[in-house]
C-alpha cells in the first residue's frame, strides 16, 4: 500500500494569535498543528496527521482518501 499524502494549507497567523504560521489539513476535520516558519507548521502538522490517522483507527472511525494526488497538490 502506498503512503498517503494529503494536501496542506499553510496560512500565517496574526500577532494576536502568537504569529507564526497554521498548517491545516482539510481532508481531515481538525487536523493542524503550527511552527515559527512554514516549513516548521508543515514538519510539525505530519506528525498530526499520524496521530489524527492513530485515533481515527483506534476509534474505529474512516480515515478519507487525500482529495487530491500528490503531484497534482504541488502545483
């Protein structure tokens, strides 16, 4: 089975909400995490996607397909 990869946003935050950047994952409802820099928000919001996945499956719950296929997510 391949790895998925699933499409992130990352937006900046503004300073009322400690700066920084928000990753989100829309294809899973709640997933985000944050970093100083882009690539630290998306560095970090990997590990939120394997916990997200984790409780998903411990819950017995589906995990959705990424909504879109990697190449296409780059572009």
């Amino acid at each position: 089975m391949s790895e998925r990869v699933y499409p992130v946003v990352i937006a900046p935050l503004t300073v009322e909400d400690g700066g920084g950047f928000a990753a989100t994952v829309p294809d899973l409802p709640g997933c985000r995490s944050d970093g100083a820099s882009p690539q630290e928000a998306l560095r970090n919001v990997q590990d939120a996607i394997e916990a997200w996945i984790a409780l998903a499956h411990d819950l017995g719950h589906a995990v959705p397909p990424p909504s879109r296929h990697p190449e296409r997510a780059l572009g």
